[in-house]
C-alpha cells in the first residue's frame, strides 16, 4: 500500500497504489485526512493508476474524503481509473459525486477551469 500527496494550488493529489480493501482502508483513511489537515486544500484529485484492487471498504474512504472536500466548498476527483475500479464506482454510484478523468493534468485543468 502506498499513499502519496502533493499540493497543487489549493487542490491536493494523492497517489494511491497496491490494495484498498479491509485490510488497508483505516490506514489509507488516516494518511489521507492527515494530508487534508492543511486547511488551504479546497479540492482533491486521487490517482489511481497503481490501485491494483478495491473492495467496498474502498468506498467508504471515497465517501469520506468527498465529505470533507465538499465541506470546503470544493470537489473530488478520480483519475487514470482501472476497469475493476471503474465498475466498483458505476455499480456504487461514486460517478454521481466524483467525476473520472483519464490523467491527474485533464483533473487539474477542469477544477483550475472552476468546473465541478
């Protein structure tokens, strides 16, 4: 498991890599949500291109990070998205609140264009 941030403007990207699943989710949570202790971070787009397996745990660390964000007024991204992972966010429908993009740069361009 690997969770890496860095601060673009007043959005954070977080790279996630290896397995979200029962087993890892409590951790990713917690370097997630210390990564978003820094308050100037409106926006969060997470690369998933490493995340080999996401079970539904994984949903719940989505869910909960989009709360956070939107708290702040600002909103969430997923990019460079795997087939398994695209169908656990179609089935569960994180689509509705978290918008897909092939690359974290097409991610940071929208949310730098003020589209939500």
């Amino acid at each position: 498991m690997i969770v890496e941030g860095k601060k673009v403007r007043d959005t954070l990207v977080v790279s996630i890599g290896g397995e979200l699943d029962h087993h890892t989710a409590e951790a990713i949570r917690d370097q997630m949500d210390k990564l978003l202790d820094d308050p100037t971070i409106k926006n969060m787009v997470i690369d998933a291109g490493n995340l080999s397996f996401m079970d539904s745990s994984g949903i719940g660390v989505f869910i909960g990070r989009y709360k956070k964000i939107s708290r702040r007024g600002g909103c969430m991204a997923v990019a460079n998205i795997n087939n398994h992972i695209d169908k656990i966010f179609e089935l569960s429908g994180l689509y509705k609140i978290i918008k897909a993009y092939s690359s974290v740069q097409d991610a940071l361009d929208d949310i730098k264009g003020g589209i939500k």
